[in-house]
C-alpha cells in the first residue's frame, strides 16, 4: 500500500547524490564512447569547421563490426554453472533437478539476452549491470519464479561505493532509475499520488520529475544480523532458529537436549554474519512499495568491463574501445579529405587554345565535357598548338598510407585483428588457423572473464533463492541430462502429516561452482567435431561411441534416437566408460551338452577314488591282487582325466570359434551400415 515516507525517500535521494558525485567521470565516458561507437562520431563544432570548408564529413567505422563480433562471440562463449552439493546423503536425483533448475533460470533464452545487454554496455560504456528479481509465474497464477532483468542504461544505477566484491554485491545498497509516464503511472497508483509528485525544474538528488513523466527509484537495502551458531556433540550444525526448535527433557533437574531422539551436548559456539535484503520501490516522497527478499546478497550485480583505481582511491572503469576513438578519428578526417579531393577534381580532360575550338559547330562538341564520340573535331590554329589532354588528379599516397595506418593502429590498440574476424590471413592449415585464433582470443579474455564473474553471481543469487521462492508444491519443467525435458513435480507431501518431502527444495544446500568455457550447445559441437575425426580415422569405433555420438547432435529432442543406438553398445563399454577401467575378457557361455558329460566324467572320478580307498581297506586280498586292481583303477583315472582335459580343450576352441564369426559377422554389418548411405541409387546409376 503506497504511503509517504519523506524520511526514507530524503536518505535514498542524499545516497544517489553521492554516488553520482562519485561517478561523475565514469558516466560522461560512458555516455561519450556509447555515442562514437553506436552513433555519430563527429562533434558539432568538428562538423561545422569542415562544413565551412565545402568539405561533407564522413564516417567510416571501424569499431561497431568489431563490438558485433564480441557481442556474437560471447553468444558461444556461455558458461555453465555446476551445483555442488555440500551434504553428502542428498539423493541423486535432487541434485539432478536442482542443477537443471538453475540453469533453466539462469541461461534461459530471456536471461541470455539479458547477459548480451549487460556485455554490450560494458565493451562500449565501461560497464553494464543487470538484476534479479521475483516475479509471479503469469497472471494467473500464485506460483511465484526468479527472472533476471536487463538494465538497458547503467548510468542510472548506482552502487554503495565502498563495496569491496567485482560486482559489488557486497554492498549496503544499491539500486537504479527509470522513468515512467504520467498516464502510465495515474493508472496503476492513482490520480492522487500523480498530482502530489510536482514537475521538478532541477534534478533534486538526480531524481527528475517532469510534465510528462516521473521518475521511478528501484532500491535495495542490506541489513546486517548476526546469528548464533552451535556445533552438537553429533557433529552436526544448526543455527539459533533451529536450535530453539530442538527438543528438550529435563533429568535430575537438569536440560538435556535431544537430537533425533539422542541425547546431545553443544560443542563449539560463536556468532555468524547474516543478512537480509529488502527491496522499496520510491516515487517523490511516495513509498509505493516494499518486500522482503530472499537474498542474501545485494541482486544487481556490476558488470566491468576492465576498470582500475586511481591514486585518490576512485575506481576509473575503461571501456573496450578506449584507445581506439584517435584512430577512428584520423580514420574518418583521412576519408573525408580524400573524398573532398575527388570531389574537386577537374571535369574538364584536354587543354585547348581559343582557336582550336572557334567554329560553332567545335564550340558545341567540345562545350560539354561527357560527350562521348569516335573521334574529338578541333579547328587548326596558325600556331600548330593542337588540343592536349588532361590526367585527372589521382590521391596522394601518403593518404593512402595514414589510412592504412589508422587501421592497423585500431587493430593493435583492441588485440582484435582481421584475420580472427574473417578475412583471410598467412595461416594455410587449419591447426595453424585455429592456434591463430586461440592466441587472439587471449586479448579479448578480460571482458568475457569478467561477464563470467558476473553470471556467477547471478547463479548464486538463485542459489540463495530456490528455498526460498520454490517452496510450495509445483509442477516445474527442467531439461534433465539423462531424460531431456521433463516435467518434474516438487516439495510433494509423501504422507499426510507432510513430515516425508519428495524434492524437498528446502533441503537443498548447495555452493555455486563456474565451469569457464563455450555454452552447453558449443561444448556439443566441440565434442562432435572431436568424435566426427576420430571417425574418419577408423569408423569401426561408432559400435563403441555410437550413445555419445547421438547425444552431441544439435537436436532438440532425441531420447528416442539416442535410446536406440545406445542398444548398439556393449554394456560393458558403457561401464567401462564410467569407471575408466578395462573391460574383463568376456567368459564363453556354457554348452549344457558338454556341461552333463564333464560332470559325468567328474562323477565317475569320484568312483574311482572310491573303488581305491576301498581296496585299500580289504585285507583279506592278497599283495598281488590289490596291486593289479590297483594299477587297474590307475588307468582308468587316467583314462577318464585325459579325456576330461580333451572335452575342455576342444569346447574352448569351439567357443572362441562361434566368437571370432561373431565379430566378423558384426563388423561386417558395421561397414554396410556406415558405408550404405554413399552409395549411389539404382536410379543415379543409370
């Protein structure tokens, strides 16, 4: 509910006031060099002075493609973001959908536009900034989401200026202006409050109001809120909220706390920072609204560029383009003079004398100069002077020369030269070219690292939030790794007295990790294009890569492809992939004929040895007669055993026989399925 708050609105306007004091050399630099790139490059008073001179001023820019191909080559350059869990019993599969949560939030398709907008003011302004807010799932709905939001001109935010991180979320406030029309504005709080806001002749606190608009102040305030922290005799560490929830008897007259109904002792005791964001929405002296947030840290994050202090301690940030606006200058006054040459360059191609060009019937031909005939006429002169032809005036080439040089100086000032943008360099073989644009890429690393941080600010920010904003039970849509997008239903009660949570998001802890390096799809290309060499090499591994292969094709959705060439893998690969050990010799599998005659032959072995032990024991036998029985059963021991050893000898052979045709027949399968598709139809043929 809108009310006045002249104390607050007085407090955020002196903090403007300050910041822009303080900031005052940073806006004008952006202000200036967003214009030269995007805009005119020529000042008013430059432009007057050619103009006095019949000289038209040109402009040939160099610096807008070369923003271009930043801007494009950020688009590929995404990082990933990996959620490490910090308990080692959460489930898997919770860690699965929370990783794919803060990734849908953070590199959805709104949210890359957003990052593009932050990159593109900070190359060309010195810097940009985005924020995170909440926001309901639409219209309908009571399902409150996280977005992230563009900041469209970052010299209307302003920062607590003695924030210490590089984006500057460890500040005490921050916040941002924008300005909305009076219609706009009658309509959502009222005639009312719109009269009460008064057209301001001056910016009062940088805060101007007009006949047209108003302007709208966005703030963030941090709090500071220490909180106990206590480590149990169990091991484990809960805060005060909790240590207040935990349970309690009393044994001879003494407490005793219980932790899962255990008895505990507190350990270790100290006092931990925390602190609470809130956000307030000012119009005048009208506090229109304010919230709780569920961040920990201030949600707009600083997007630098490649900034520096000074020795009065005053951070200078450079954009991109800075040392590059002299050449670009030099760049368009050596345009526009070369065009002003051509421009008074003589029309008129032979030098005649009087007499030349006496008759009429001359004086007509030679009076306009495009005419264009077989052959010139001229009247003689007494003097034998005959028309002389005229050279038209060519540039100077020490022109041609400053041109050239101007660029080459851009080109050394950016580290950006032609070659990484296209056009054709000394480089022939494609290592060459590739090694050419690596080392390249080392001198436009500053920006891109520095965005990164900044992304990585944000997935924290989402971090601090999920608990927070995903608490109620829903139904989400994530792009799971293993199953594609898949709608996933969370914080479901598993009983009726809610103390089992399936996909409990409040449980959820986890710390925010950067992966540097292309975006998801150009981390698949890259490994495509890996696999496709490896194939060229020798296509018979597709049989062992075929899973991965399908995994890494730019299609949207190919669950059903990739299940079905993954059956073409051997299960053991697949596992072999996982562990990284070897896969173990494949054991033939049994024949049950050969199986039933080696156990007969084991029993009749046993036989044997029975028939020994017992002629042992008969007594009444004579030596001769045991020895004879004996060398009997001898023999046929033997007998039985060679023949066990042949039935074993001759079923090995037989299996690696049935695996060698196996393979033989596989590979040959292999060969028409990879060679099938380059061979020509019938049709083509004839």
């Amino acid at each position: 509910m809108p009310r006045k708050n002249p104390e607050k609105a007085q407090e955020i306007n002196s903090k403007i006031e300050t910041f822009e004091n303080y900031w005052h050399d940073n806006k004008n630099t952006y202000n200036e060099y967003t214009q030269f790139i995007w805009g005119n490059q020529w000042l008013d008073e430059e432009a007057r002075v050619f103009e006095t001179y019949k000289k038209i001023p040109l402009t040939f820019n160099k610096l807008a493609p070369m923003a271009n191909y930043l801007l494009g080559e950020q688009q590929q350059n995404t990082p990933s973001l990996e959620c490490v869990p910090k308990s080692e019993e959460m489930p898997t599969e919770l860690i699965d959908i929370y990783e794919a949560l803060v990734d849908e939030i953070t590199f959805d398709s709104r949210t890359k536009e957003v990052f593009q907008c932050a990159f593109n003011c900070a190359i060309t302004g010195g810097y940009g900034a985005y924020y995170v807010d909440t926001e309901y799932e639409d219209e309908y709905s009571f399902n409150q989401v996280l977005r992230f939001k563009e900041i469209v001109i970052p010299t209307r935010c302003f920062w607590d200026h003695s924030a210490m991180s590089k984006c500057k979320t460890d500040g005490m406030f921050c916040g941002f202006r924008t300005r909305m029309s009076r219609t706009k504005f009658r309509a959502i709080y009222g005639k009312k409050i719109e009269q009460s806001i008064p057209p301001s002749n001056i910016e009062e606190g940088s805060v101007f109001n007009d006949d047209e608009s108003i302007t709208l102040v966005t703030y963030w305030e941090r709090k500071y809120n220490p909180v106990n922290l206590y480590q149990l005799s169990n091991g484990r560490t809960i805060d005060e909220d909790e240590f207040k929830l935990i349970e309690r008897i009393m044994v001879d007259d003494k407490e005793m706390l219980l932790d899962d109904g255990l008895p505990v002792t507190i350990e270790i005791k100290r006092q931990a920072p925390r602190y609470t964001v809130k956000k307030f929405l000012f119009a005048g002296d009208w506090e229109l609204d304010s919230e709780k947030t569920p961040f920990k840290q201030l949600p707009m994050p600083f997007v630098d560029q490649c900034s520096f202090y000074n020795k009065e301690g005053t951070q200078v940030c450079r954009p991109f383009f800075k040392d590059t606006k002299d050449a670009q200058r030099y760049i368009n006054y050596l345009g526009t003079q070369s065009a002003y040459l051509v421009k008074i360059g003589r029309y008129d191609q032979f030098l005649v004398s009087k007499e030349n060009v006496r008759s009429n019937d001359t004086q007509q031909i030679w009076r306009d100069p495009s005419n264009v005939q077989g052959g010139l006429i001229f009247d003689p002169a007494q003097s034998g002077f005959v028309p002389m032809q005229l050279r038209p005036p060519e540039l100077s080439q020490s022109l041609v020369q400053q041109f050239e040089r101007a660029e080459r100086d851009i080109q050394t000032c950016t580290g950006m030269y032609a070659s990484m943008m296209g056009d054709q360099g000394n480089e022939t073989s494609k290592l060459a070219i590739e090694a050419r644009g690596k080392r390249g890429a080392f001198n436009t690393n500053t920006p891109f690292d520095n965005l990164n941080k900044a992304i990585a600010i944000g997935g924290e920010l989402v971090n601090e939030a999920i608990p927070v904003v995903y608490d109620t039970q829903r139904t989400i849509s994530v792009n799971l790794k293993d199953k594609g997008r898949t709608a996933v239903e969370i914080n479901k009660p598993m009983d009726e007295f809610g103390g089992r949570v399936q996909h409990d998001m409040s449980k959820a802890k986890f710390a925010i990790r950067l992966v540097p390096g292309p975006s998801w799809e150009g981390q698949k290309q890259e490994a495509l294009n890996s696999m496709q060499l490896v194939l060229q090499n020798n296509p018979q591994l597709f049989n062992l890569m075929a899973d991965l292969y399908v995994e890494n094709l730019p299609l949207s959705n190919n669950i059903e492809l990739r299940n079905r060439l993954k059956t073409i893998v051997p299960p053991e690969i697949i596992e072999a992939g996982k562990t990284g050990e070897p896969v173990p010799p494949k054991k033939p599998e049994p024949d049950p004929m050969v199986m039933l005659k080696m156990q007969e032959l084991k029993l009749k072995e046993q036989k044997l040895q029975q028939d020994q032990e017992r002629l042992q024991m008969d007594g009444h036998k004579t030596q001769q007669e045991i020895a004879m029985r004996w060398q009997e059963i001898q023999a046929q021991r033997e007998e039985a055993a060679a023949e066990l050893q042949e039935m074993e000898l001759r079923y090995i052979a037989e299996s690696q026989r049935n695996m060698s045709n196996e393979q033989i027949a596989h590979a040959d399968n292999l060969v028409r399925l990879l060679t099938h598709a380059h061979k020509p139809r019938p049709e083509a043929r004839q």
